[in-house]
C-alpha cells in the first residue's frame, strides 16, 4: 500500500468537505438574510393584535417603538 498516495486522497477529500461546509454557510447565510428581508417576521399588525390579545390597546407611538426594536435587533 502506497502511503504517500493514500495521505493525498484522504487530504482532497478533508479539502473537499472543508470548502463545501464554507461554501454552503455562506449560501444558507445570504438566502436567509434575503428571505428575512422579504418577509420580515413581524409587523404592526401583529404587533397589535399581540398586544390586543394580552388586554392591552396600543398607541401608534407604541407600536412604532416597538418595531423599532425589534429592527434594531435584526
């Protein structure tokens, strides 16, 4: 059994899945950030009707703080 050539292939494979799991991060990264700012997870409207459910009728100042935090977060 060669050694020398087993060493190669056994590295080509390690180089291979090395580049494939960064390339795919990388790809997984920017299609959830563009599906994100698509459809972004909240809004106003449900904003509000989260608010209304819990007893509560929010003010548009309340709303708009909110989104605003939430924004800031993503």
């Amino acid at each position: 059994m060669n050694w020398g050539a087993f060493l190669i292939d056994l590295l080509q494979i390690v180089g291979g899945l090395v580049v494939g799991l960064v390339a795919g991060f990388f790809i997984a990264r920017n299609y959830m950030k563009k599906y994100i700012k698509q459809n972004p997870p909240m809004n106003e409207q449900m904003i509000r009707a989260m608010m209304s459910q819990m007893g509560r009728t929010p003010s548009q100042k309340q709303v708009n703080q909110m989104m605003k935090t939430m924004n800031k977060y993503m």
